[in-house]
C-alpha cells in the first residue's frame, strides 16, 4: 500500500512541512525505519531519536523542530501514528473463505465474505455477521450470535448462546461463556450453583490472549463497547464493565463485581466479588480490592486493600521506615525511663 | 421439562405452601423470572426481591413469609435451589456420538454412551467410561483413563497417562499432565529434572477455564474428590488437594505443596513450594504462603507473609495509622529534646 | 532402554563402587524405585530415604556412605540424575510422521523427521527445522521459522512471522506472538497503537502450558536461549529476556522490560513496563516492580515496591509489632502527659 506524505496529510488532517510528495508504505519505531516509513515523535525529549532515524516522514506536535523530514503536524502525534496504521499495516487476514474442513451446523448463518479457518467448529443456530474472521480450530457453540467484521484468532471457544458485538477482536485462547464459580456446600460435598446465565461483549472490544470471561450464574456477564482486555484476565460471572475500560494482564475481577466506564484497571489487580469501580478510576497495578468496596469516582488507588494513592505512598514511605522509628521509639523510652 | 411444585416439593424433600400444580419449568434470579420459574429466598434481607418478581414458586426457609407465591420451605433454600437446577436445567450436550471427523486410535477403549466432539482425539490406550462427553478439540494423550459421566468442553489438552475420575468437569483451555518446571543449573546451561509422575484426578471435580495442573516430577500430583478449581488457577508438580477443597481463580501452588481437605483457598493466592494448608483452613484472597509453611488446622489467614486474619488486621490498622503515629513519635522527641 | 551402573557411570562420569552390571532401566523418587531405577541422594539429610528404596543403584555426593546399593559418585548428584534422564527416560512422541488430517500449506517447508499432529495447520512460509514435532490442533501462522528438535505440544498457537531456535519446548496452550496491549485514546474511543512487531525464542528455551507472549510493537520481542518459563506467564510487547532466566508460574512482564541474563524471577511477580533487572539478581515470588524501576546486578529483592530482601524482612518484622509500636508510644505519651 504505496501513499504519499500529502495522502496521509489530509486522512490525519495535518498540516504538510516538506515534500508533499515522500512516499509512505509503513510505520516502524525511529531505529527500524526506512526512508519510506512514517514514525512520529511526541517531543523534545525524543528528538533526537527521531532525527537519527531513517525516516523520510515524520508526525510532530504544534512547535516541534526536526530537520530533514517531512513532517506531518498534529495535536496528538501518537494517535495519529495509531490512525495511519489503519491506511498503512495490512493486517494479515485470520481466515479467508469457508475452509472445506471447518465442520458448521446446517442451521448456522454466515454472512457474506464470512472467513472459516481450518478445523474451526461452528454449532447449531450460530449466526455469524458480515466480514467476521473466525480463525482455525475456534469453537462457536450452539446459539452463538457475532455481529459484524469481528476477528477471532484461532482457538477461541464461546460456549453456547454468547452474543459479541461489531468489530470485536478476539486473541488465541480465550474461553468466553464459561461455567462461573459458585457451590453451594450439602452435607455430602458441593452442589453447583445453576450458572446458566448469559454473556454479552460490545462494538469494538478486544479481549487478550488467553483471558477467560464467564457467562452470568442466572443474570448476565456484560463487557461495553471499546473495553480493552489484555492476556489471561479473569472475568467471573455477573460481572459489568462498562465502556472504554482498560484492563491490564493477568488482573481478577469476581462475581458481580461492577466497572464503570473509562476506568483503568492495571495488571494482576485483584478485584473481590461485589466491588464498583466508579466511572474514571484507576487501580494501580497489583492492587488488591476487598469483597464488597466501592472505588469513587476518577480516585486513583494502590496496595491491598486498595486505597487513595497519596495515601498509600505516604503510609508506605513510613513502612519503609519501620526500623528507624521503632529506633527512635526506644531511645525515647530509654530517656524516659534513666529519668 | 414441565414440573409442578408439588413434584418440586417431593424430590427437594421440602414442605409445601399453596398450590400444589403450580407449573415450574426453569429457575431464574428474581428479576429474571417469568411465573414458571422457581427462585429462592435466603431471609428477610432479599424479601423485597423475591415478592417482587414474577415467580410463581419460591424455596424459603422456614418462618419467612412471602405472598403471593406458591412456596416451598426448605432449611437452605440456595442449597435446595442447586438441588432443584439438576431437575429443571438441561445442560447442553457438549457431545452426542462420536463425530466421524474425530481421531481414536484403534487401541483406544469407550464406554457406552460415550460423546466424542469434531476433530477431538483420543490416542493409543486411553479409557473413557460409560456416558463421557469429549469436547471437540479435545486433545487425550495416550493412555489417559477417565471414569464414567465426565464432561470435557472443547479444547481440553491431557497429557498421556492422566487418571480422572468419574463426573468430572474440565472447561475450556484446560491442561492436565503438563511437564513440571523444574531444572537443575549444570555448567553450561540448565538440565530438565525428569517430570516423569502422574496426575490423578478424583470424581466430582470441577476445574475452570484454560488452568493447568502439571504432572508428578517422580511422584504423582493428587486432586481428591469434590475439589473446585476456577479459571486460571496453576497447580504444579506433586502437589496434593485434599477433598472438597475450593481454589478461586488465578491462584498459583507450587511444587509439592499440600492442601488438606475442606480448605478454602482465595483467588490470586500464592503458595511457594512443600506448604501444609492443614484441614479446613481458609486463605484469603491475594495473600502469599511462603515456601515450607504450615497453615494450621481451621485457621483464617490473609496477607503476605499470610498470617491470622485478626492478626493481620490489627497490624494493617497500625499500617493505615503510620504517619499519624510518626507525627506523634515527632511530638515526644521534640518535647523531651525541649526539656 | 536397558542399562547398567557401568555405562552410567561412563555417561556421567561418575566413579563407581558396588557391581558395575547393576542394572538400570528408569529412574524414581527412593519410595517409587524399584531394583532396576536409578535414585540420588544429595546429602545426610536425606540419606534414610535413599537406604531405605528399594533402588540397586543411587548417585551420591563424595564422601557420603550408603549400604546395600551401587553407588555412581559424582559432585552434583541431581545435576548427574537430570542428565541421566537423557538417557534412561523415553519421552513420549509428540507426534510421529505427518498425520493426514493436518493442513499444510503447499508453501510449507519442512526438514527431514519433522512430524505433524492430527489437525494441525501449518499456513504459508512456515519453514520447520529437521527433527521437530507439531502436536495435535497446533496453528503455526504464516511465516513462521522454527528450528532443529523442537517439540510443541498440542494446541500450541503461534502467530504469523514468530521465530523459534532449536530444541525449544512449547506446551500446550501457549500463544506466541499475540498483540500486544498498546492503545492511544482519541476522542470517542481507543485506537490501537500498531502491533506488528517480532518475537524471537532462542535455542533451548522452554515455555510452560497457556503461557502468553505478545509480538513487539514496532520492535521485537526477545527471549534468549535457554530461558524457561513456566505456566501461565505473561511476556508483553517488547520485552526482552536475556540467557538461562528463570521464570516461575503466573508471572506477568509489562511491555518494553530487560531482564538480563542469569535472573531468577518468582512466581506471580509483577514487573510493570520498562524495568530493568540486572544479570544475576533474583526477585522473589509475589513482588512487585514499579514501572521503570532498575533491580541492580545480583540484588535479591521481595514485597511491593520490590526492595532489598534483608531490607524488606527487617521492615516487615516492626510491621508485625506495628500492635505493640503503638502500644510503647501511647504509654510515653501518657508518662509525658503526666509531667
């Protein structure tokens, strides 16, 4: 895919410094590029990373020199840089056509341009929006509804009756529908508790690596529209993320837990079942969030139990200094007790 | 399957109130229910809910009044309401006859009844009893043995020698037998110790989404019967799960560390190698059991290093408290440097 | 594979006392042994247990007695069992010959002795090297270039363009070269930074069942030879990983972090985004590193913030007598009050 600096100037809409007639064919970072490569550079402090590079076009902020490029002005380089890749990278496709092994229900229903990898397994009544990509040895069960242009890589198993919206990416290994976690303890051993729920993911969502995303015990498991999920994420039943959540690898939300939107969750955070996090928060990295605690609206908080983050440094910068003050405690006694 | 309560009644051993031809066909949260559903009560507190919904039949504990509905009283009515799901919920086939498209060597031995998915296979001497459900995808590696009425959903991955028992569930993702990590530092590089055990896995199981329980090194990794195990969850090498243990999700247990029966393990719990979580225990969750540690019988721990949950308490209120407390060791220091 | 104490004794250099023709057909723990197995016995502590198996031959340290059992001599007796293993353990064919049923794209290239599990797909320009085997229900997307000797379990998923080396091990479930997590907020939702970088797995590496690692972003991910990981980890984009580190279950690595050669890093740790850890050091199970946090050469560090170990346990010691800190400090204030 050949384009010029100009083409790529009115698509970003930004404004052209140079040679109008550079050609682009790609992205790359600063150190990998070619002369036909558009990199961008967000400021000062990776300036000269970005002149070094070979690079014939360059996207820059409002005020930012950088010599012997073409550049491309925008407000928000990196976003930019994010947008061209839609015109640059050609992404390769997962599935094209109806593989002759992929085994599907007579009663499924496959848009046009549908793609079925090989091996790929596609129940009864699933129905399967125009232009999706359902990539080798997936596993759609029975009921299954996908909308339209979604990507699933292969080896994707959705349990019966799931329904995911337009435009959902999906990566290698994720199980979404599956039995939640609930027992009810008899006199003889567990009993499970009925999961027999359902679980519902939005427009745009992208669900990580081998994440797991269980369907609702008698309610729903509901992911909104643009929720991002990275690698081997735990999403228990009942669970509501609401839109544009960030959820970091290797992170645990429980049961009924509600996260409301734009709220970012870092990795291997800890969420227990019965928790909201309010619309905007951040959970710092590795922290931990108690049964039944609410995160208000756009805190920041760390540690376990979760708390504001000012707090939690100041708290733990005197952890740090335990040793010290329990010396000083001493010397005090000691004064007090020679007089 | 149409039921009434009076039939409901009989098979939950409960007492009935009302009209005994009341039609239940399914169960369903309050909210959900539709006038041929069965909900249940807990106590005063979910009162509102229940009378609320359009249930016709409830289960309640004795002494709690709800109008308008047919009731059956029981002496735990979520208990009963699981008793009642293996009446009123028909769990999805996960696979009926052996799908002509799956792979069983000749030596491979199935019982009557036995399901067998697309493109699922079943290597030399594997054994599956009488009424097995095998997933499509289902990978059984040579000379896996697996009693009667299990249920693989698809993709589960078993390494060849694996022994499950009978009504075991395994979801999606799921691998059993994989090689142990451990390895020896030789001069130029690290050596495999041998991860030549077994794997034995009792009846009644249950073990989430894409986790994985690695074989023995030399002796055999043991779950007992009745353990629940959620998504996510790492069990390695020569561990041992006594029965009706219950591990939430993303927690890891390490080499050859023991969990007696009837404890309760946390979500994203962390158990170094050669622990003892003695009968009955529960740990919380997130809180890390450092290598060789005993967690005695019955005991409530949390926090990393764990220890009793009040102990833990009382020290994380001091935690909570240390810039308080540093400004009042201050106060003293500057009134006894005064004097 | 039938041998005797002579020949191992030759193998491992081991000097031989007892009756060179003991034979020796497998190896086991001392209560698994039989006559015929080979046991080790590291020191007098464990010495009873080696007297008392029923093994006829052992591999002791110099200097250590043991009765009725033919003894190989050698520095590191488990170090001498792991390469033992070489020779007396079997490892069970992954997959033998090119199975019919997998689909290999006529572009394919594959050495000499590779075999292909049942339902494997092998896309466009993959290249395998001589001798490897491809389980069951593997993906190898386009472009792939495995080396010599690797095995890869079943359902292994391999991304387009990924590069293995020789005699690595994959297990099953694992993904290698999935996006990374990289997205840049526009104004009515996320775009996805551009994923379309590399990943690279060197010689020997071992990578445990359903463990994740993303492809670079624009650069490349790197895992050096002799790396092994064990289930359940997560290496994001970028990262880099350097000669013979260890990585312990659950771990998670933020995008665009070093860890140098010789690390050893726990179970469920927590790296976030450009750290570094520097050759030798050790971060213990359940830490965290913050963000762009150095762990300087050979340091062994624990907790969150992760901190020198000795520094840490010496805080974490006055964080358990936070209680009875609290208790001094109200006591002097109370005396002072009194003046």
């Amino acid at each position: 895919m050949m384009h010029t600096a100009r083409e790529l100037a009115r698509f970003l809409e930004a404004e052209l410094e140079g040679d109008p007639e550079q050609p682009v064919r790609g992205l790359a970072g600063p150190e990998q590029a070619t002369a036909e490569d558009l990199i961008y550079c967000e400021g000062e402090r990776h300036r000269a990373r970005a002149e070094a590079s070979h690079a014939g076009t360059a996207l820059v902020p409002t005020g930012l020199a950088l010599t012997g490029k073409t550049l491309l002005r925008v407000e928000q380089p990196k976003l930019a840089f994010a947008r061209a890749a839609t015109l640059l990278v050609e992404t390769a496709l997962v599935a094209r056509g109806i593989h002759p092994t992929a085994v599907i229900a007579p009663g499924a229903r496959l848009g046009p341009g549908v793609g079925i990898g090989p091996y790929a397994v596609i129940e009864d009544k699933v129905e399967i929006g125009a232009g999706c990509e359902i990539g080798a040895h997936c596993y759609l069960g029975q009921g299954t509804w996908i909308g339209e242009s979604c990507r699933l890589y292969p080896r994707v198993t959705i349990y019966p009756g799931a329904r995911l919206g337009s435009r959902v990416v999906v990566h290698a290994g994720v199980v979404i529908g599956s039995d939640g976690f609930g027992y009810v303890r008899g006199p003889e051993g567990y009993w499970k508790f009925p999961q027999v729920g359902g679980v519902e993911i939005g427009n745009d969502v992208e669900i990580g690596a081998n994440t797991t995303i269980d369907r609702g015990s008698l309610g729903t498991t509901r992911i909104q529209k643009d929720v991002k999920i990275d690698n081997l994420v735990q999403i228990a039943h009942n669970v509501e993320i609401g839109e544009h959540v960030v959820i970091a690898a290797q992170t645990g939300i429980a049961g009924s837990s509600v996260v409301e939107r734009n709220a970012v969750i870092g990795g291997q955070v800890g969420m227990g079942d019965h928790c909201v996090v309010e619309e905007g928060a951040v959970c710092g990295s590795g922290s931990g969030i108690l049964t039944g605690k609410k995160i208000r609206r756009g805190l920041v908080v760390w540690g376990t139990p979760a708390r504001p983050l000012a707090e939690f440094k100041r708290q733990y910068a005197w952890f740090s200094r335990l040793p010290d003050l329990a010396a000083r405690l001493k010397l005090l006694e000691e004064k007090l007790g020679d007089e």
